[in-house]
C-alpha cells in the first residue's frame, strides 16, 4: 500500500514544466561595437517538458565543454559591420577569423570569411558592459545520436556572456 501512495505521490511531479525562453525580456542598446571577451557559457537542455538539471546529467556537462570550445573567446566589432574573432590557447590568441555581422532587435548575425557560413545568435542582453548571446545547438546534439540512447531533446541552447574590454 505505501508503494502504491509513493507512485501516486511521485506522478505529479513527472508532469512538472519549466517556463520557455520565449518570455524573457531582452535588452539591447543598438551596437555590439567595441572589443569583448568571454566571461561565461552556460547551457540548457529541455527534453519534453522536463529541464535536464547539470548535476544530474553527463549529457549536459558534455554539452558544456562542447559549446565553451565552439564558441570563441573574444570579438571585436567594428562600426562598418565587420568583425575579427579569436580563440585563446595557454594565454595567447591561437587562431582568429573575420567576418560581417548585423545587429536587429533581439538576433546578431555572423558571417564568417572562411567559411561564408552565417551563425544566429538571440541577443540576450546587449549593454555599454555586456553581451549576452544565445545560440541553439539542436542539431549538435541530434547528430551525437542521443535519440538513440532514449533522449528526445526539444531545445538544446548555449548562453554567452561576453565582458567589454574597452
């Protein structure tokens, strides 16, 4: 009988949603324009309707890593919509591109050089100190086979927060 009273106890809780991104509030001020590096990536994996908690997930912590290496460690935009980036290796600046990029409301856009590939990005928070993007990886992690393994991914986001440096 305390069986049966755990399972009617614990079902509710399977049943539980997260709020969506969608509702958050977005600030920009008009201009990425200037030399930022990165401070954080953060990441969130939504399966259903259940949010994957990083302590509780070697999918999510992989996903971390992932992202943070993907991502670069520094842009400077310029005011004619061209950018430089760069990654950085044991102190010092290991490759870097170049690329246009364009600002609307709530998305940047990059185009990188090498590749002609352009990357969306939802401008989370674009202030005089702070930028804060965020970049959908679902496809990453469909090809990484996890509906294979019996996860159903529905959003998979990395969130970037880059410091001004001048």
């Amino acid at each position: 009988m305390k069986k049966i009273f755990y399972l009617f106890f614990a079902l509710p809780l399977l049943f539980i949603s997260c709020d969506s991104d969608d509702d958050e509030t977005y600030e920009n001020i008009g201009t990425v324009e200037g030399v930022w590096g990165i401070s954080s990536v953060s990441v969130n994996i939504e399966t259903g309707n259940t949010l994957i908690d990083a302590t509780l997930s070697a999918v999510l912590s992989t996903f971390q890593g992932y992202a943070a290496a993907a991502e670069p460690d520094g842009y400077d935009f310029d005011s004619d919509g061209t950018f430089t980036y760069y990654f950085i290796e044991d102190s010092a600046i290991s490759s870097q591109g170049e690329g246009t990029y364009s600002l609307t409301t709530d998305s940047l856009y990059l185009t990188y050089n090498d590749t002609q590939t352009t990357e969306t990005y939802k401008v989370v928070t674009a202030s005089s100190s702070t930028l804060q993007i965020r970049k959908s990886y679902l496809s990453d992690l469909a090809s990484w086979g996890a509906a294979l393994v019996g996860i159903n991914i529905d959003s998979a986001t990395a969130t970037m927060t880059y410091a001004k440096s001048n």
